[in-house]
C-alpha cells in the first residue's frame, strides 16, 4: 500500500490511482477496467453508460446550490502504455503493477506507472465518490485505447455527454494549460519477405538503454530511436544474413530498444560498424548498450535478396522531425515516429505515428511513406487518423480556470498548442461547441518503465481542480 500521510486533503485520489495500478489496463486490454468503472458507478447510485468500445461515462448531480450552473465533463483515456525492463517478471496482460514510493514520486517496479492517464481517472473518481466538495453537474468521460490512435475517443456517441466545458486532464506537467494540438494517425508498412532453411551460427546484435520516450512530447530532444540505430549498423555490416528482427513497443514511443540475429560469415565489419554507432551515441544515449554475441545455430533465415531490402528499406524510411512551426517558436510542425518493427515468418511489419499540426502536411508525409512502400513492394495502410485541435478564441473555460490559477497560484499559467496528439480534438469535432482546456500534474519519463508522477504536484492540481469547480 502507497503511505502518504502528509497529503492526506489528496488521499482519496491516490487510493483509486492504487487501486487502478491493480487492473491491469494496457491499451487493448481495458475490458477490466471498463468492469471496475461500471461496478464503482452502480455501487454509489450513478447514471453509467458503457460502449462496445469500453468507453464509459458517469454522470452525478450538481451538490445544493450549484445547479443552475454548466455541467463540467472531466475526460480522460483509460489505456496506459504497457511496457516494461527486460528482467520484470510482471504479466501487465493478467497482473497489477507493483507502486512505490520514492521520495516526492510514485513509480512502479520494473514497469510503466501508467500515470498517464491514471491521475485522470483517479481525480475523477475521487469526485464522483466525494460528499462534501462543491460542483455543478458533472459527467466524467473515461476513453478507451487512446495510446494506440484515440480509438475510443473516436467511436464515442455523439449523444454521450451533454455538457459543452471539458476538462481533459492529460497534460505532463502542472502549470501548463493546453489549448490546441497536432493531428495525426498511425500508419503501418508491410513488407513480404522470403525465408530459406540454413545451419550456421548465428550472432544476436542487441541496441539497448536508450532514453526513448513519448513520440510527441520527446520527438524534438535528440533521442535516438533504436530501431534507425539498428537500421545504421546494419547497413556498413557487410554480407549478413538476417533470422529476427524486433523493436519498440508503441508506435507513439521513441524505441529505446531493438534486436537482430543475424548471420555473417565475418565480424569484421559488423563489429567496426558496432563501435562507430557507440562512438556517434556516447553523448546523446549516455546509458545506450550495444552488444554482439554468438548465439546458436540459426534454422532459417531471410534470402541474401531480402535481407538487403529489408535494411535498405530500414534505412530509407524517415523518422523524427520533419518541419518545425513557422507560426509558434520552438513547436514542431510535422514529424513521425517508426515505434514498432517486427518480423515475423514471411514479412517484415513496421508501424508509425504520424503527426502535424498541418492537415495538407499530415497528408503530404502519409504519402511519402505509400510511395517508399511501393518503391519496395510492400504494402501500405493507415488507421487511427484524428484531427488537429484548434485554438478557440473566445472561451469561457480557459477564463475561469487561468483566473483560478492566478488566484491560487499568484502567477500565470502557461497557455500552449502543442505537438502530442490528445482527444480533445476529436471530441470537438463530435460534439459542437466544446470548450476544453487540458491539464495534469507533473508526471515524467512517460511511456517508459523509468515513468514517475510527482506526489506533492498531483496534490496541488487536485486542489486547483475543486476550485475551479466551485467557480465556474
């Protein structure tokens, strides 16, 4: 049990965030949690509506006074990037996470912590289950699989919620108010490879410790991604012969790692190729380990043809940065992430996520990487696509929730359009006239097992949160 005793205004709030961290809810997997959302509602008399798509909202009255005032949506995604260190022994498709606490943070043991978008279901659920903090009325909108292309944000009814302010809380850090962002959509690659039966020795080249991290907040932080790293040794590595290839976990996080076995009738070249790229990485990827060993025999592997598609493929392919805004200093326009390779027995899949604040430029990208696939004869598709949300002018919601801040705060926040893709502008589209701002606490190294939220931050939101529900 997490013991936070000098907080204890915030308690209930991270009694459910533990609470939440015991189901398991990677994206994909959030019937349990859909289950433990319906059942909480039920239990305290709350109106519930769930979807095929595991999308749920739950509605409670305003408190005495409060209502003739708006009704407030509190949003947030129910999914978490489920990733996790090479010696965690965590089933995160049937099991818990293991929290800790570490000074001012929360973390979990060997695993992502799922802050995002925890905090957000646990604020909720506190409100829901409160008796005694002031609101109007109140809809809290939990989303489904949001990590792998805002599925459930994208299939929910047009007549789910009534309200027109949304606070969405899935924002990283405390003091920043989010008032727009880039659209974007997924994009996957396959490639038909041909294998032949061999029996010879085969090497396991391992890319490991890179820092990784969100592909919209880190994208523009010089982080290498692990799979071009890979990519690179294997174009200079001479005349190999590739059995397996993998890497990444989400196509919206920078790979902090990848794997090839291979065969090579000679080291030579590899292992020169091997030091070149630890030599090129040293100061960016302090904690990257690159490693060569023999491992076996090797029954199959790709054909000498395919192995140089696949890496000349591998090496052509763009990630990272494309544009940054001419508009907003410093914000990245257009860019892309190769998050997940995989081989499997008779082609090679690759996934993306694609981002841009531009919708022509998002289009323009999406294309380049059609015509890379056709170059090759692989196959191209894309799913998952969401608009940009665009800046509102006139709203009532950012007013009151910047006055609050000034208030409670004595400094302004910080209002931004963003890079990361959130579900705000897809809910905008589907219901006309929502007015939404997003927040959170200071939550870290997200998306990655090193992911730790800050324990005092997360109580000073809660905090804001109730106060401006008492003012709007």
């Amino acid at each position: 049990m997490l013991y936070i005793p000098e907080y204890r205004e915030a308690g209930e709030v991270f009694r459910f965030f533990e609470e939440i961290a015991g189901i398991p809810h990677g994206s994909g997997n959030t019937a349990l949690i859909a289950d433990y959302l319906v059942a909480f509602a039920k239990e305290r008399g709350l109106a519930v509506l769930r979807d095929e798509y595991d999308n749920v909202v739950i509605k409670k009255p305003a408190t005495a006074g409060y209502e003739s005032r708006p009704t407030v949506v509190i949003q947030g995604h129910l999914d978490m990037v489920a990733d996790k260190t090479p010696d965690c022994t965590i089933d995160m498709e049937r099991e818990g996470l293991e929290l800790y606490r570490d000074g001012d943070f929360i973390r979990a043991r060997g695993t992502t912590l799922g802050g995002d978008d925890g905090v957000a279901v646990a604020y909720a659920l506190a409100l829901l289950d409160s008796r005694d903090i002031p609101h109007p009325r109140l809809e809290a909108l939990f989303t489904s699989d949001e990590e792998i292309g805002l599925i459930g944000a994208g299939a929910v009814s047009p007549d789910a919620i009534e309200g027109r302010l949304l606070i969405n809380i899935d924002s990283d850090v405390e003091g920043i108010f989010t008032v727009g962002c880039a659209g974007g959509m997924r994009s996957d690659i396959t490639l038909p490879v041909c294998r032949e039966a061999v029996n010879s020795g085969k090497y396991t080249l391992k890319l490991s410790g890179f820092l990784g991290g969100h592909s919209g907040v880190e994208i523009d932080k010089g982080r290498v991604n692990a799979i071009k790293a890979l990519a690179e040794i294997l174009s200079t590595a001479g005349n190999i012969r590739i059995a397996s290839l993998s890497g990444g976990v989400a196509d919206n996080a920078i790979p902090k790692s990848a794997e090839c076995e291979l065969i090579a009738p000679s080291t030579e070249l590899l292992l020169s190729a091997i030091s070149a790229a630890k030599e090129k990485y040293r100061a960016s990827e302090p904690e990257a380990y690159i490693s060569l060993e023999s491992s076996g025999a090797a029954v199959s592997a790709l054909t000498a043809r395919d192995t140089e598609r696949v890496i000349s493929l591998l090496s052509e392919l763009p990630s990272g940065v494309m544009a940054m805004s001419s508009d907003i200093e410093g914000l990245v326009e257009t860019s892309l992430n190769l998050g997940i390779l995989k081989l499997t027995e008779n082609a090679l899949e690759a996934s993306f996520s694609v981002r841009s604040a531009v919708g022509k430029e998002k289009r323009r990208l999406g294309d380049r990487l059609r015509d890379i696939a056709a170059a090759y004869g692989a196959d191209y598709s894309e799913r998952g696509e969401y608009p940009a949300w665009e800046y509102r002018r006139d709203s009532q919601l950012r007013e009151v929730m910047v006055e609050v801040y000034e208030k409670m705060y004595a400094k302004s926040p910080e209002v931004v359009i963003i890079h990361a893709g959130l579900e705000c502008g897809i809910l905008s589209e589907k219901f006309p006239g929502l007015d939404c701002v997003s927040i959170g606490p200071d939550n870290f190294d997200i998306h990655t097992p090193d992911e730790h939220l800050s324990i005092s931050s997360t109580a000073r939101v809660w905090e804001y949160l109730k106060a401006v529900l008492k003012s709007i």
